[in-house]
C-alpha cells in the first residue's frame, strides 16, 4: 500500500514537471480566461476569435476592440488583463522551476493593462519584464497596472 501511494505521488510530480517545462514553439504558454467584446489573438499571419479555453503560445498578439477587455492566466498563474483598445505582444515565456530558467517579456503598445505575479515574479522577480513605447517596466512587486496612450505633442 505504501508503495502504491509512493508510486502515484511520484507519477504526479512527474506529470506536473513535464507540464511545467520551457515554452517550445507552438507550446502553450497561457489560455484565455475571459473576454468581454471584441477581442482577437493574432498567432503569425492568422487571427483568432479570442474565446475562454483558447490557448495561448509565444509571439501572439492580443487586441481588445473600443469596448473589449480580455483576461489570460499564464502557466505560472499569473493573470493579467487588458482594457478597451488594447495590444500587447508576448516576446517571450520561459517557466522550468526544475531548471531555475524564467522569463515573461511582453510589449503593450497601447490601451490598458493589469499585470498580477505568478510563480515567475515571485521566483526571480527581475526576469518579468514589460515593454511600452518609452520605457522598460520591470517587476520587483506582485501587481501593478500600466495605460500606455498617444504621446504628447511639445
């Protein structure tokens, strides 16, 4: 019985860390959680109907419409959302705790976003980086929110 229980504990980890590794390309790195309006997912020359339950892979675009909002979980838990109007490119996704390899880049180009830390912000906090048009956002907490609008005319 014991090893029985051993066996299947062992088998679930196993499972897990397979689930867990670094991103390949077309590898899901995410999924849609929820979308409100128009929202589309641009992966290479294709674009998709955001839609919960639609998974997520490195170099997607995500696009909210005027009266859109779209909220991802990514697969070290963090979440994050974008409002009305927005873009924002995932550049790149590395999560393999058994490796101690992290790293989220993305790129908001306009609109709205709220960013919350999963597993990756909390482990190594200054590989979750976020680009706009003007600076560098990097993370040292667990959540912040960014609007990136027109720049200003001198």
């Amino acid at each position: 019985m014991k090893s029985t229980l051993t066996a299947a504990i062992l088998l679930a980890a196993l499972c897990i860390v397979a689930r867990i590794g670094p991103a390949d390309a077309g590898e899901a790195i995410g999924v849609v959680q929820s979308v409100t309006g128009a929202a589309t997912v641009t992966r290479g020359d294709r674009i998709l109907t955001a839609a919960p339950g639609l998974r997520l892979e490195v170099g997607d675009a995500l696009d909210t419409g005027p009266a859109g909002s779209l909220g991802v979980i990514f697969r070290d838990d963090s979440s994050l959302s974008l409002g009305p109007g927005s873009r924002l490119v995932v550049r790149n996704f590395l999560f393999s705790p058994e490796k101690g390899t992290f790293d989220l880049l993305a790129r908001i180009s306009r609109g709205t976003m709220a960013y919350l830390s999963g597993i990756i912000g909390k482990m190594a906090p200054g590989k979750v980086r976020f680009e706009t048009p003007t600076a560098t956002i990097g993370i040292r907490g667990t959540r912040f929110a960014v609007k990136v609008g027109e720049p200003s005319s001198p």
